[in-house]
C-alpha cells in the first residue's frame, strides 16, 4: 500500500535519474530481486504478448521458505541477469510493455530505499553505477532536505526502544564528524568509534538521556591514527571479490596496478610500491579525498549506521572495513565505486567485515 510523507533526503535525490538503457552495470544483474506474494501472483496473470508471457513463465521462481513479504524471485539466467532484461538496448522488458505501475516495488523504488522505524528518510544506494557516479564527481559536500515522497511500500512500524532516543542525535554527529574540514578520513573514522563507543556504553546502561559531545572533541580525543594500511584493504578487497560476480574484476584490476596479487592474505611483495603506486593513483583524481567522504556520509544516512549492526561498534568495523577496500578499488581502477557498494548491498557485509577487522586487528598493531 503506497504512502506519502515528508522524507529526509540527500540533495542529489530529487534530480536522480536512472541511466536506463545506458548502464552498463545494471542492478537486476547478478543479485536476486524477492517479491511478495500478491506481486507474483499479479504477474503470472498479466494481460501481455506471448514473448513476455514465456520470458515471466520462465523467470517467476516461488522461493523453498516463501513469506508474504519474500514470496518468489526473478530466476536469473546463465549469467546471473534478469531474464526481463532486454540486450539490444538494456530496457526492462516488461516496464517497456506494461509500464512501470506493474513492476515489483524493489524494482520502482532501487536505487532509493525508504525508513521509517526511527525517523523518515529515504536514500539512494551508491550500489547503482548513476548514485556512485555523482557522488564521485560532486565538487561540494553531501546535504540533505526535505521532500515529499509517495512510496510503493508498507512504512516500518515505528520503533520506541533503547536506539530511538540516540538515532538521530548520534547520527548526524557522525555525519558531521566526517564532513569536518581540515583532518584525514583516518582521523575522522577514528572519532566516529569513540562516539559509537559511547553511543554503545549508553546502550547498555539504558541511559534516558544522551547528548552527544562536538564533533572537534571526539577528534582529539582519537588522537592521529596510523597510515592508509594496503595490506589490509589488499586482503579486504580480495576476500570480498571472491564471493562478488561484480568486485572481482575490479579487485584483480587493482591488484595487478599494486603489484598486490588477487589472494584473500596480507602478503605485498612490496608494500613500498603499493603505497607509492596508491599515492599516484590518488593524485591523479583530483578531489578524491572528498569523493570518499560523500560515499561513505551517503552510507551512514542510507544504512543508519551506527545501528546497522549487532553493535555501534561493530558497525564502526564495517565501515571502516569499507573506507579500506573503497580507497583501495576506487585509486587504482575507474568506475569501480558502486561494485563495493554492491558488496555492501548483496552480501552480510555488516556482519562479515567486523569479523575480519577484529582478525586484523593483532595484524594492524605492529605495523
């Protein structure tokens, strides 16, 4: 059921437009779109031509555990596309025929993606090649306002537990924290554990009350981190390409430019070079220090992060999990930026990176 209210939006959003027929990374490629069980059953009975009819008969696959929600998905073809998905000129099939109204909602509403359980906000994934693209290329800061959206899905029901009070104050501290001028990504992913910690320990106590402290004080507070570490976002990157269809080009790509290799380890034959080479590359874009920070502010608002994941601080992990193979894939090969965010889209990633964060944590230390 469509609803319509005022959602808290990131500037781009209103003039986002989907590349269509231009893409050549689509998003109803290598990943499964789910519908519900009233959209499956509109689809198996739509009024179409005989060609679209054997293309939905052959595509529809109700799924082993289906739920009202999660009912069936579109069966992919041998390369892992949709099969509605038109090669001569990259247009859905059946959106060309029927219209969009009959598309399943994650297919009218990706790349946004509406919440509602703690605040109204609505945000496009740089997982789509447009989103990252703009992102990449801005000259300015991410913003945000307000605009009235009408959305094709049920609103989550509003939440008034622990995590309500500190949502939004915690937040957009940490959005503030990393749009802060004059300090390294480094420096700022460091103050945004120390205010997830914080936010964590409030957690715990069931504190009534937070307030989170200025952005400058959790800086200083975290004191100058070590250097970019590209063993860890070689082993980072190359972990994650081998469960992605789309990372892994990218990854074998930026390895071959470190002279890394392609192995989910931490060995550089020459960790030298791999710096000087990522420095290089680094140089030659110039404002990719602030294409960083649009990404990875984007993320924060789209995922809700720090409360993403089992914990603020493991949410830290990820995201830090993130800047490492972001920098690391986006330096060295272009266009690559909304294959990571695929990852983060398709895959437990908010569950998987803490986990090797917490490996290379020993690993990290001496270095």
């Amino acid at each position: 059921m469509p609803y319509t209210r005022i959602f808290k939006v990131p500037d781009y959003f209103a003039s986002f437009k989907c590349k269509c027929g231009a893409c050549k990374n689509t998003c109803c490629h290598g990943w499964a779109i789910t519908l519900s069980m009233p959209e499956y059953f509109r689809l198996c009975g739509i009024e179409c031509s005989p060609k679209l009819r054997r293309a939905l008969d052959a595509a529809l696959l109700v799924l082993d555990k289906p739920t009202p929600e999660r009912y069936a998905t579109f069966n992919t073809d041998w390369r892992g596309g949709c099969r509605l998905h038109r090669e001569p000129d990259g247009l859905c099939a059946l959106q060309l025929e029927c219209g969009e109204e009959v598309l399943p909602a994650i297919c009218r509403m990706y790349p946004r993606a509406a919440h509602t359980r703690y605040a109204d906000e609505c945000c496009c994934s740089a997982g789509c090649v447009a989103v990252a693209e703009e992102l990449m290329e801005r000259k300015s800061r991410l913003c945000f306002t307000e605009l009235e959206l009408t959305v094709p899905l049920e609103p989550e029901q509003k939440q008034k537990d622990s995590v309500s009070m500190l949502y939004i104050p915690v937040r957009e501290r940490c959005i503030e924290i990393l749009q802060i001028e004059g300090y390294t990504l480094e420096q700022k992913l460091a103050a945004v554990a120390e205010l997830a910690e914080e936010a964590e320990n409030a957690l715990a106590s069931q504190a009534q009350e937070f307030d989170p402290k200025p952005a400058e004080l959790y800086i200083e507070k975290a004191g100058r981190p070590m250097e970019f570490d590209v063993a860890a976002a070689k082993f980072l990157a190359s972990w994650f390409a081998e469960r992605s269809y789309s990372l892994l080009p990218y990854a074998e790509e930026a390895a071959e430019y470190y002279g890394a290799g392609c192995d989910a380890s931490l060995s550089l034959p020459s960790p030298e070079l791999a710096l000087e080479r990522l420095k290089d590359a680094e140089a030659r874009r110039g404002n990719f220090e602030l294409a960083l920070e649009n990404l990875l502010v984007n993320e924060v608002f789209l995922s809700g992060f720090p409360f993403n994941s089992d914990s603020p601080t493991d949410a830290t992990l990820a995201l830090q999990a993130l800047y490492l193979i972001l920098r690391y894939i986006a330096a060295a090969t272009d266009g690559s930026a909304y294959a990571v965010f695929r990852v983060v889209d398709n895959t437990s990633f908010y569950e998987s990176a803490p986990k090797l964060m917490k490996l290379l944590v020993p690993t990290r230390a001496h270095k």
